[in-house]
C-alpha cells in the first residue's frame, strides 16, 4: 500500500499512523489466549480469517495447513485505552521458557536469595507480549520494542533487558510481524489497565 501506484496508496506516516496490525498470523493467537487490539475507527467490528489448522513460527513458507472453521470470542470493549498495536497473554505453555510465571518453588529460593542481600521485597511479575510489525524483521523488532516501551512507561533499553534476560523476541510471521515477549512488573500492567488480564491467564 506504500507508494502503491493506485488510488489507495498511502504514505509511511499514513500506515504508522492507522495500522492496527489485524493480520498477525502468530501460531499463539489460539483458543484460549487474551488479545488486546487497539481500534482507531470509529463503531469498528471484529473480523476473522486466515485460520490455520497448524503453522510454526514464522510461516516460513508463505503458507500453511489453511482450514475452514467457526470461532467463538468473548469481546470486552474498553473505552478510552491509548494503544498502537495489540497485546497478547498467550496461554502459559506458548510462553518462551524464560518468560513464564514463576513457581512456588522459584519465588521461595527467589525470596532466600533477596534475605541474603538484605532485598526486602521482590516485585512481582507477569508475562506480556506486545506485537510489532514493519516491512522487515529488524524494523518489527524496533517497532515492538517502542510499543513496549511507551505502553510500560520503560525506556527502550530496559525493555531490551528485560526481553533477553526474562524472554524473547519471537517471530510471529515473516517477513515483520514479531513478538516481544517479556516477565512485566505486575504493577505497570495495572497502571495501564492490563494487571487483571495477566491474573486471570496466568492464575496470579
């Protein structure tokens, strides 16, 4: 659609402003998980399609295993939320191995360690994915990275950290549709209004 040389072209600015990224084609947009999209038109719907019997990370190809189906969503609108592009709570076993909520056991030797070095408190944490899209990988990256960022009120840098140490950048569909996911203080998912929708996946 950029520069397209028709009457529905649009300019980068124009694209960067209104996408919304509905076609994700991310393996972990399945039953089960929590999608948060942004809507920027005025009395939009909802549509689906695409729908993939299964598909590795990537769709490498261009193509997978296309099925025909039927879909049942629960939608809950929330007025007045400033958000560029979606946010998915994958189901507990799509989440890179990093990135999952933490055990009993984990937190207990977690809280020995902080005694030990006089930390009184460990904040607590849970997982998030926020997608980002562009023409190619890198710039997806960058794109997902900058969302993150200004959605958590984090630099850029942090949530770099944050995604290499407690998760990953995943590729939901080349050639520039990622997913940057991460372990997010519970706290700063509750400031923008997402904290219940990470306990009510994750059972925090």
């Amino acid at each position: 659609m950029v520069g397209a040389p028709h009457a529905y072209a649009i300019t980068a600015e124009q694209l960067a402003e209104h996408k919304t990224d509905g076609h994700m084609d991310i393996d972990a947009v399945r039953a089960g998980a929590i999608l948060i999209c942004p809507v920027k038109v005025k009395g939009a719907g909802i549509y689906m399609g695409d729908m993939h019997a299964g598909q590795g990370d990537g769709e490498i190809a261009g193509h997978t295993m296309d099925v025909a189906g039927s879909v049942t969503l629960q939608v809950e609108v929330v007025k007045n939320y400033p958000l560029d592009g979606p946010v998915l709570f994958p189901l507990e076993e799509d989440l890179p191995p990093l990135a999952r909520p933490f055990t009993p056991a984990e937190k207990a030797k977690g809280q020995r360690l902080a005694r030990k070095w006089g930390v009184s408190e460990i904040e607590p944490m849970a997982p998030v994915s926020v997608i980002g899209t562009a023409a190619n990988m890198n710039a997806a990256i960058d794109n997902g990275l900058e969302r993150a960022a200004t959605l958590l009120a984090m630099t850029v840098a942090e949530v770099r950290n944050r995604a290499t140490v407690n998760g990953a950048i995943e590729i939901g569909r080349a050639p520039g549709v990622i997913q940057v996911t991460f372990l997010a203080p519970l706290s700063r998912l509750d400031d923008v209004g997402l904290g219940d929708y990470a306990r009510e996946q994750y059972n925090l």
